[in-house]
C-alpha cells in the first residue's frame, strides 16, 4: 500500500515536469511507417507531454462492405505490394441511429457503410527498435451505436503515459452488423468479424509501428466489454492476443448473447416495416429474397427503424452462437473452463445503475437525471416491479433491495433502485464471470477493479455518482488534453493524477500482466478488488463488490 501512496504523491511532480518542459508545435505529416506489405503508410505527428506523439488514422483493413457485400462477413482487402497511403484523416462512423443522446453515440455527420478501417496512435520510444504493447480498443454501444473517431476515445494520451500502441477499429453495427438470416447472405455477427480481421491486421502489421505483436492486449467497454468475454472463448480468436481488460460487462446474462431466435424475428420485424417481407413470405423461410431486398434499402433509414423499436435503448441486434464463431453456448463454455487463459484485468464503475435508471425512466429523472426526484418507497417498489416482471418472482428483488430500507430514507431508496439495476446488468455478470474464469493457473491472473472517480465535466446530475463509461476519459486520458499547466494545474489537479495512473495501469497490463505486486488475485472464494478514488489510497477491498446481491441473482444466471 505504500507504494502506490508514493506514487500518488510522485503524480504532480511528473505533471508539473511535463508541462513545464512543453513547447506547442504545429501538427505534421511524418516520415511513415513501412507495413510487410510493402506499403508506406504516413501519420500525423505532433509533441505531447515532450514526447513525439503520432497518430495514422483511417487506414483500411478489409473491403468496403456495400453493395453485395452488406450483411456479410468481412472479406479481405487485396494486395498492394507498395505505395504510399496518407493516414491523416478521421474514417467515417459506420452507420447507425439512437433515439437517446449517450455519450458513446456517434450522432455526427459523415457515416456510412464504407466505414472499415481503424486508428492507431503510437509515441516514440527509445531506443527506436523498442517494441510497446499494444492495446486494441472495441467501443461499446450495445452493438447498436459507437465509433473510432469519438474524442473521448482518442488514443494520443494513453499511448505516450501508458507507453504503449493504441489500435481502435471500426466495425459494423446495428442491422449492418448483427443482422441474421442464418445463410451466408446474412449470417449474423458480422461485426464481430470485422473486429477479428482487424485484431489479425494489428497482429500481422503492428510491429511496423512500434508495437509487440506478442503483447495485445483487447479491450473494451459496455458490449466491447462483452465481445472481450467472448473472444476469450471463440476458436477463431486463440493466439491474436495475450490480455484482456474488460470495463462493464461480460457475456454473462441472456441480454448479451443469442441464439438466433431474437435477431431472426428483430430482423422479420425490420424486412416488414421497409417492405421486403410479410406474414408470408418471412426472413427464415426466404432469406436470399428478403436480404436481397433489404440490400436496396438506405442504411441510415434501416438503422433509424431499429432505434424506433424501443426509443429508450439503444438495444436491438445482439451476437449470436451456434456458429464459427462461436459454436457452443458461450455460458456453459465457461463454466466448463472452455477459453483460452490470459491475465485479465476486469471491473466496473461505482454506480453503474444510475444511468440506466435514469435513460429507461426519462419521464420521472429527465435526460440526464437533472430532475433529481426523491423516490418514495412505493414509487421504488413500482420501479422494481416493472423492470424485473421478466423474472418468476419481481417482489423478490424488492425485498432483497428495499426490504430494510425506511420509508422516508429517499436517497437510498433511489441508490438501492439504481443499484438493482446496475447488478443485474453489468456488476453481477461481471463478478460471475471474473469468478469462471480465475481459479486455474497464474496464465489467466484475474485483477478485479472498482472505478469511483467522478469526471467533473460528467453530463449526468451529481447524485447519479460514478455511472456506466464514467472511466473511459480516465482509461484515455483525455483530461490531459491541452497545455494551458496553470489552469489544469488549479483546476483539475486531481483528475489529471487519477488519469495518469489509470493510463499507467492499463499500460503496465498489457505489458506485464500484473501492473502492482499489492493487487491481489480476484478468485471465487477471495472476491478482493481494487478501489479506485482519488481521495484515498488505492487498497484492496472486499468481499465484493455486491456480491450479497449478485448471490442473490446467481441462480437466475445459472451462475
């Protein structure tokens, strides 16, 4: 514990340094790298934090999915065997729509289905030959919504403080990417191939930027997060990487993964409202003709009907199984030990269920829980009731979370509410599954985290705490972003420590697999984490977390 309390107290001394020692500089084109294939491919370069740091954005890594290529699987882009590809431009989002402005929703101009390619950011390392980890970011969106050119996401920070190569790809979502009709014209999960051509593009090319191909490590948030879990299980991924960090949400719980039967009727459902399908002739009984139909019709009108299904969510299509990707049910995989062992690094934020609360009850909380209502407990106990009817007994969850609370306590009827909420969709799957997965040998170490730092330009009202993707500004150190010292020195002084050391944890991760000695083992009988808070040192904490409550929902997991 020592340590790390030096440590913290080092951060604004390093801080101080850095900035002290920058001189601003234009952006430039640099010199390229050269890619096995005989390809130059030239970036952007400009100095943060003294060091150089270079970014090459938009470099293609498949063919354009269009035309007769739309729902299916990745195809590889041909060789080049030389020439010079300027990587200078942000790609355009692929194509998607949401009802709800969410942070990770990509609502700017310039998608489109020709949206295949990926970012990478790189410093410069002495000596030059140096090989960094690599760290290959999947945005989450519920599969529905994100992209690579989000600025909270941008790599520059994280790759110069966490020493590392950045990689982040486009891939496809919503119907574009999800859709299925069970034939190689549709066969669902297509996204997830694109995210597997681009994981084996930076294994094959990385090295050319600086990165070790023997030290990837994935990672995601939200459904990134869960298309971690799963590539941790899936034939088609074993040897691409050799960490994972996981950031709320795992495979585990029917919202995640399906077999078929809900993307078939979303997609039935989808084929009828454009007219390419009826009660008559339907997605399953006609796939080539109703795909074939569905080719013709705008991208963007396709994915804005989806986003009408259910306004309030940006959930619609879902990965599948029973494929090559993957070919058993992902659950039972992993409680029989069916994946491949690398240290992973798992965790949520504080109150991942305030958001969710807020977003499915904007009628009560606002947009942004700016309404900030007191919550009695029948309002609660209502809450409860209709969000949990799917399961055989609703008022068992009250009483497990409202049972001892008193009737006039309204904020922690609100918090135990949101707190239901949050275990059930993020807390809980995650605790299961960091459980299967620890427990068999010092190749797959398990480090649980508990994230409660709240960004102090958080959209969300103050009493919704550390929400779901709070971490991400952290995890890439966007709060180190501009150079005026004296201002961010005065005023986000705490934010910039906790980001460096998030940003130095993550990267000492992907190198070693264990960024501290005093971060002890998550297992299924010691369920110990990190708390990360800035106002305290980092400890070990537990049992937990929740873990009263995800007892209490493991039978409904199978768990």
């Amino acid at each position: 514990m020592l340590f790390l309390f030096l440590h913290l107290l080092y951060l604004p001394l390093v801080l101080s340094q850095s900035f002290e020692n920058f001189e601003p500089e234009d952006d430039y084109l640099d010199d390229g790298v050269m890619t096995k294939d005989g390809t130059r491919i030239m970036g952007r370069s400009t100095i943060f934090f003294s060091q150089v740091a270079r970014a090459y954005l938009g470099i293609p890594y498949a063919k354009p999915p269009v035309g007769e290529l739309r729902f299916k699987k990745p195809e590889p882009l041909e060789p080049k065997n030389g020439g010079v590809f300027i990587a200078d431009t942000m790609p355009p989002a692929c194509v998607q729509h949401s009802r709800i402005n969410l942070p990770w929703y990509d609502s700017g101009e310039g998608q489109s289905e020709d949206c295949l390619y990926l970012n990478i950011w790189t410093g410069r390392f002495p000596p030059k030959k140096l090989q960094v980890p690599v760290l290959f970011w999947i945005y989450g969106g519920e599969f529905s919504v994100g992209s690579n050119r989000l600025d909270a996401t941008d790599g520059t920070q994280l790759s110069v403080i966490g020493t590392s190569v950045v990689v982040s790809p486009n891939y496809r979502v919503g119907p574009m990417g999800f859709l299925s009709s069970g034939t190689e014209d549709a066969p669902g999960n297509v996204g997830i191939h694109d995210l597997i051509m681009a994981l084996q593009w930076t294994k094959d090319h990385i090295d050319a930027f600086g990165g070790d191909p023997d030290r990837i490590a994935i990672m995601g948030q939200g459904s990134g997060s869960v298309t971690v879990s799963l590539f941790l299980l899936s034939p088609l991924t074993k040897g691409l990487y050799s960490r994972a960090i996981m950031q709320s949400g795992s495979l585990v719980g029917n919202v995640h993964v399906d077999p078929n039967r809900h993307n078939l009727k979303l997609g039935q459902r989808l084929a009828e409202e454009v007219g390419c399908a009826d009660e008559n002739k339907t997605l399953k009984a006609e796939p080539e003709m109703v795909v074939e139909c569905l080719r013709t019709k705008d991208a963007l009108k396709l994915a804005e009907i989806v986003s009408s299904f259910d306004p309030l969510s940006t959930r619609a299509f879902l990965p599948q199984y029973k494929d090559d990707f993957l070919p058993n049910d992902p659950v039972e995989d992993l409680k029989n030990k069916n994946f491949h062992p690398v240290p992973l690094l798992i965790g949520n934020t504080h109150d991942e269920g305030t958001y969710l609360l807020t977003t499915r009850n904007q009628y009560l909380f606002g947009p942004a829980g700016e309404n900030d209502p007191k919550i009695s407990k029948p309002t609660g106990t209502d809450l409860l009731r209709r969000t949990f009817a799917h399961m055989p007994d609703p008022d068992a969850v009250v009483d497990q979370y409202l049972g001892d609370v008193d009737d006039d306590d309204y904020h922690k009827i609100r918090r135990q509410v949101a707190n239901a909420l949050g275990d059930y969709a993020t807390v809980c799957p995650s605790v299961f599954f960091a459980e299967k997965y620890s427990n068999t040998t010092e190749k797959n170490n398990t480090l649980y985290y508990v994230f409660d730092q709240r960004p102090s330009d958080s959209i969300w009202a103050p009493w919704m705490g550390v929400t779901f993707y709070d971490e991400v500004k952290f995890v890439f150190g966007r709060y180190l972003e501009g150079y005026d010292y004296e201002r961010m020195n005065r005023e986000y002084t705490g934010e910039l420590g906790m980001a460096q050391f998030t940003m130095e944890t993550w990267g000492d991760f992907a190198k070693d697999g264990r960024p501290f000695h005093e971060w002890k083992n998550f297992t299924s009988t010691h369920h110990q984490y990190l708390l990360i808070k800035n106002q305290a040192p980092k400890k070990m904490r537990g049992p937990g977390p929740h873990l009263d409550n995800c007892n209490f929902f493991r039978q409904h997991f199978g768990m």
